[in-house]
C-alpha cells in the first residue's frame, strides 16, 4: 500500500511540474481586436471555446466581436490564458 501512495505522489508531483506552456489551435476565444478586449467569464477568467461556432454564437451582433483561435490572439493574452488554464 505505501508504494501505490508514493507512486501517486510521484505522478501528482510530474503533473504540476509539466503544466502547460503553449496554447492550441483547436481553442477559440471572443476578441475584440479594436479595444484588444477578451470576453470574460463572471468569475474573471477568459471563457474558452472548444471550436469556432460555439465562440461565434457568444459573439455580439454589430460589434467588433470575433472568434478567433487562440493561437491568433497578441501575446500578452497567450501568457494570461496559460496562467488561467495552469492555476491551482
């Protein structure tokens, strides 16, 4: 039993240590590129789509609002996402 609960502790360790440090393309975001503003979630964080028709749906009509991958956006937004997707 002690060693299933070391080798657990292990992988949990591996885990944290390889956090993610890019972002895919297979992610899309709602960006205004005019005020190079990101729709937020109510909690504060950037709210990810799994593909381009659901991020497009969130998108306000007669705006500067588009879905984009994720990969698109400036850098500085690449930087704040992985920060979200890796925080405790």
């Amino acid at each position: 039993m002690e060693y299933v609960r070391e080798v657990m502790v292990t992988i949990l360790i591996k885990f944290k240590i390889n956090k993610m440090k890019q972002l895919f393309e297979t992610n899309y975001v709602v960006y205004d590129k005019l005020e190079d503003e990101i729709l937020l979630l109510n909690n504060g964080d950037v709210a990810i789509y799994g593909n381009k028709e659901e991020a497009d749906a969130d998108c306000l009509p007669n705006s500067n609002e588009e879905a984009i991958k994720c990969t698109d956006l400036p850098l500085h937004w690449h930087k704040e996402i992985i920060k979200q997707i890796n925080k405790d």
